[in-house]
C-alpha cells in the first residue's frame, strides 16, 4: 500500500512540477508502427479469424488551449481480415456431398484492408523528461466488406449452388463503417530539437456490432438453402511505437 | 487559437464526409431495336461442368434446354416506321439483351408436347416445371445460346420419349418479317428420359 502511495505522489509531483519542457507547442505529426490485437465479444462463426494485424498510424495533434490538444489519427492496415479459409461451414468441400467447384467463376474478395480514423481530445502531462498525453476520442473502422463467393455443380444433376461468405458491419449491407469511442494514452520523449519517440497504448471498442453471415444459395431462383449468422462487438487494442514532429 | 479550431472544424468535416462517394452507373449503351426473326431449341445434358448435347436420352435430373433466339438488330429511333429503319446485324441474340423483343408479347410458353404428369397433359405450358437462366448459358454453354431453362420438376413416368415446343406471339402493331397474330416457334428434338 505505501509502495502505491509512494508512486502516487510521484506521479502528482511529476504531474505537476516545472519542467525545462516547452510546454507552448503548437502540436505534433508523428508516424507510428502499429501492432493491433483484433477481439470481438462474443464468438463469431470464423474458423480462422485475424486476431493481429500490423499497420501504420498517422497522426495530427493540435494545440487547443494551455494543454489541450485535438487529435487526428490515420491507421492503415498491412493485414487482410481473411476469410479464405472459412469456406466449408456447410460441408460444401466435402465429397460425400457431391459438389465440384467450379474455379472460374470462384471470388475471393479477401483483399480488403481495414482502415480506421480517430479524431477526439487529449490532455498533456508531463512527467520528468516524459510527456504523457490520455485521449478520448471517436473512431470510425472502414472494415470495406469482405466477402468471398464460390459457384458449385452437383455432379449427376443440374443443381448449381452459390456459397457466399460475408464480414460486414451488422446491418449494413455494403457499407461497412463501425462507429465506436477510442481511449489512448501516448507517452513521449524528446530524441532531439524537433524529433520526438512516441509509444501509444490504444483501446478501441465498436458500437456498431460486426456480423459473419454465411449463405448456401440455389444459382436459379436464389433461394436460400442454408444460412449461418453470427454477430459481435469489435474491440481493437493496440501498441504504436513511432516518432514525432514538433 | 481561432485558427487551431478552423483546421479542427475542417478535419472534423473531412472526417464526417470522407466516406461519402458518389456511386455513378455505368453508360449503358442501348443495343437499338431487336426484333426476334426465329428460334431454336437445343436438348443439353449438365450432368457434369459442362453442357453436352443429347443424342437420345439423358438423365431429367440433369436435363437442360438450350434457347437461340435469331434477331434483326435495327438502329434507333424506334419510333420510325419499319421500312425507314436501318438494319444493322442479324445474329444470335445473346444474353445481355435477351428480355427485350421489339415484335412479340413479353412472355413466351413453353409447351409439352407429350403428357408430363398429371398436372401438365401433352399441349399445356410446362413454364412452372423450368427456371430460365441467361447467365447459365453464358457461363457454361460452349455454343452461342440466348438462354437456358433448366428442369426443376420432373416427369412421372421414366424411360418416356419427350418434346418441348417453345412460342412467342408476335405483337400487331410491329411485324416485318411475320404476321400479326402469327407465332414464332420451335419444337426440341425427342428425348428419352431415364433415371439412372
């Protein structure tokens, strides 16, 4: 208990006391590395899910008032949701069930790259040579559906069947956006005159369920044959490391 | 200060509206006045990834018919009379512009010439026992079809020699190469249909 005391009064004094740091910046563009853990709240009907994804953080902050600050983040990812290998809820690449796939007319639309904005408020601290910035923010995730589709023929007979795959934003049909609240919290320190090293520690957590739909179709009528559906909330949490201009 | 908030309302904009995009169709570049001249049936066996043409007998479950329709493509406007019209190809219609005939009814029958079961005696339209599908025959056909119609009910009695007739009625009031009133038609070859 004393020990947490201690570090509390620390962290007040180091909160609070003068430091030679130029506290009147006009704000900073940094780029981190970004290492994103993807999680949902519940499981969701992927045999495979992504769960980290790399990617670049862009961002923008802008001096406000005393020490308030205006972010804007840019993240980019490197890493596809892939759902390739998702294919087969409906036993469909089993043969007993009779079905040959028919390539040419497969799509893999796995290709997709997840890209997220943030824009929101945060507070600078400082800390001894450190520079300690908490932010609440809100987030939008382009999740750019992601979908693959297949054609199958039924040996011995006509029957042609379409197996459709899709991780979308719940609801709505084509425009994948997820909505949600960021909380972050960066840590800098000086490297140089204008250069700063940057880590941030980022918690995203959607509003906007994300849902996993599969779909066994007739290729004629488009009935539905057999369906799957599940849904989840998305959260993100991730670790930046990267350099900042001031 | 109040320059900071400006680029902050102007990034906020661009946050809000950045996702907005203005999903523009693609020109759709009509193909003039088609008018249907003749058509023909052809018996296909799918019972594998491609079609096959049928000899004598095939599988019902894997039956398929095949539809040619020959058009006169006429340029437009069609408002004019036929005789001021200038034809620009005659050919086998394919499947992007199969829905439309200048010259005959929307709708077609297609005709059993051979009692089916017991809801369709030889000479009623069996059009409830097949589903129509262009895109199959743009897929999978080797040769040039219009469309496809793909059985999904199945006759009754097995190892029964069967024929399709299909017709088109041809509209009064735009007839160049037929009558008012008159039919285009086609009748499919016999085939006898076994279960395996």
């Amino acid at each position: 208990m004393k020990r947490y005391i201690c570090l509390l009064i620390i962290l007040i004094a180091g909160l609070t006391s003068a430091s030679a740091q130029d506290r009147k910046t006009w704000g900073e563009i940094g780029v981190s590395f970004d290492n994103q853990l993807l999680m949902t709240s519940s499981h969701l009907n992927l045999v495979h899910p992504t769960q980290y994804m790399p990617g670049i953080r862009v961002n923008l902050d802008v001096r406000l008032y005393e020490q308030w600050f205006g972010f804007y983040t840019l993240v980019g990812s490197f890493g596809s949701l892939k759902l390739k290998n998702d294919i087969n809820h409906f036993g469909e690449l089993n043969p007993e069930q009779n079905l040959i796939p028919i390539n040419s007319s497969a799509v893999f639309s796995d290709e997709s790259r997840p890209f997220s904005m943030n824009l929101g408020l945060g507070h600078r601290f400082f800390l001894k040579d450190w520079q300690l910035m908490p932010m609440l923010g809100l987030s939008m995730i382009e999740l750019s559906q992601t979908s693959q589709s297949m054609l199958f023929k039924e040996s011995g007979t006509s029957n042609l069947y379409n197996v459709i795959y899709r991780f979308e934003a719940e609801g709505k049909d084509g425009l994948d956006t997820l909505y949600g609240i960021l909380l972050s919290v960066k840590s800098s320190k000086q490297i140089s005159r204008r250069y700063w090293l940057n880590f941030g520690l980022n918690y995203t957590y959607s509003f906007t369920p994300v849902a996993s739909t599969g779909e066994f179709r007739d290729y004629y009528d488009r009935r539905v044959l057999k369906q799957t559906y599940t849904s989840a909330r998305l959260h993100t949490f991730s670790l930046s490391v990267g350099v900042g201009f001031r | 200060m109040k320059k900071h908030i400006l680029y902050l309302l102007v990034l906020l904009y661009y946050f809000l509206f950045v996702n907005m995009s203005c999903g523009c169709g693609d020109d759709y570049n009509s193909p003039g006045a088609v008018e249907l001249t003749s058509v023909e049936l052809l018996n296909y066996d799918f019972s594998g990834t491609e079609f096959k043409v049928v000899d004598s007998e095939v599988n019902p479950k894997a039956y398929v018919i095949g539809l040619r329709c020959f058009v006169n493509t006429y340029e437009l406007p069609s408002s004019l009379d036929w005789e001021q019209r200038v034809l620009l190809e005659s050919a086998v219609l394919s499947k992007t512009n199969s829905n439309f005939f200048i010259n005959t009814n929307s709708t077609f029958d297609l005709i059993t010439d051979t009692d089916f079961d017991s809801e369709h005696p030889a000479g009623s339209s069996v059009n409830d026992c097949f589903v129509e599908s262009a895109s199959l025959s743009h897929d999978f056909a080797a040769g040039q079809l219009t469309s496809t119609f793909v059985m999904r009910k199945y006759p009754t009695t097995n190892n029964q020699v069967y024929t399709f007739r299909i017709v088109y009625r041809v509209k009064a009031e735009y007839s160049a190469t037929h009558n008012p009133n008159e039919t285009i038609e086609a009748i499919s070859k016999p085939v006898k249909f076994v279960q395996p």
